[in-house]
C-alpha cells in the first residue's frame, strides 16, 4: 500500500504542476464554468481516450496521459466550484487555487486509500480501458445527477463521483507508468 501512495503522489505532483502552470498562463477564468460545462470537459477528454485506445491511427500527437492529467485536474476544479460555487469573474489567485486544489487532493486520496485497503489493490489487475469505461459511466451518473438538479434517491452526490474520477485517473496513469 505504501507504493501506492508514492506513486499517487508522483502523478498528483505532475497534475499540480500543470495546474499552476496553467493558473499562471489563464489565471482562474475557470471559476466562471459550471458544473455541467466541467462534467462536458471531462467527458470530451475521457471521450478521447476510449477513441485512442480503440483507433489505431493517431492525428493528433497527444496520448492518453495528458488526456487522464486534464480528467484529474478538471474533477478537482469541479470539487472546487462544488464548494465555492460559480462566480461571475476569476476571483481567486495562484495561491488561494493551489491551497483548494491541495485540500481536495488530501480528501480524494485518503479515500482512495480507504476503498484501497477494502478493495485490496484491485485495481492493480484492471485494465486501462476498464478504468476508462468506469470514468465514462462515472460521467454518465454525473449527467444524469445533474439533470435531477443534484438530487439522488440512494445514491452517492456528484462529490463522490469526481473523486472517483480523479482516483480511476491516478491509476491508469500508474499503470501507464
């Protein structure tokens, strides 16, 4: 289990560098999306893995880890609206978005670490492309969540369905090494 939260770590350090990076180049014009144009954004990228997995030609020179760091870094931006909400102008810095990013972060892997510990590393003899289906399904629950107003009779909230996102992400970007 120790492996795995280096290598958790190890992939949510190059997420958050790209994040800032991407914080210093836009600032937050992310803060003005909402929930439903994040859950879209997420989709398109895990959209565009399950066609490079399945295609064999390649038009665009991009593979599937940027595609799975944009997954990671998109469900923390919408664990974050979820908590801040939708604002009308960017309104927060580099910093005030690195310290969020970092606390949704802590939260999403203790329960990875959590349903690892239950799970036993099950994940470690998934395939990438059953990762990326249950990304999909993921979505598909956040859609249908989103379209009953967030409300669910039983199930989990969108919350859950980002971290699991973020956590099915992480590891296929460990099994692509």
């Amino acid at each position: 289990m120790q492996d795995t939260s280096k290598q958790y770590d190890a992939v949510i350090d190059d997420c958050r560098s790209l994040f800032i990076k991407k914080m210093s180049d836009y600032g937050a014009a992310w803060r003005i999306l909402r929930l439903p144009s994040l859950t879209d954004q997420i989709f398109i990228k895990a959209q565009r893995i399950r066609q490079l997995q399945e295609n064999e030609i390649r038009k665009v020179d991009e593979g599937e880890k940027s595609e799975f760091i944009g997954i990671i870094n998109y469900s923390i931006m919408a664990l974050i609206q979820l908590e801040k909400g939708v604002v009308e102008n960017p309104d927060i810095n580099t910093e005030e978005a690195t310290i969020l990013y970092d606390t949704h972060v802590k939260i999403t892997k203790e329960l990875m670490l959590n349903k690892n510990h239950d799970y036993g590393e099950a994940w470690r003899d998934m395939r990438v492309s059953s990762l990326t289906d249950l990304i999909l399904q993921k979505l598909l629950r956040v859609k249908q969540i989103e379209d009953n107003k967030g409300k669910t009779l039983v199930s989990e909230g969108i919350d859950a369905n980002y971290q699991d996102m973020i956590n099915y992400a992480v590891f296929a970007m460990i099994h692509l090494g």
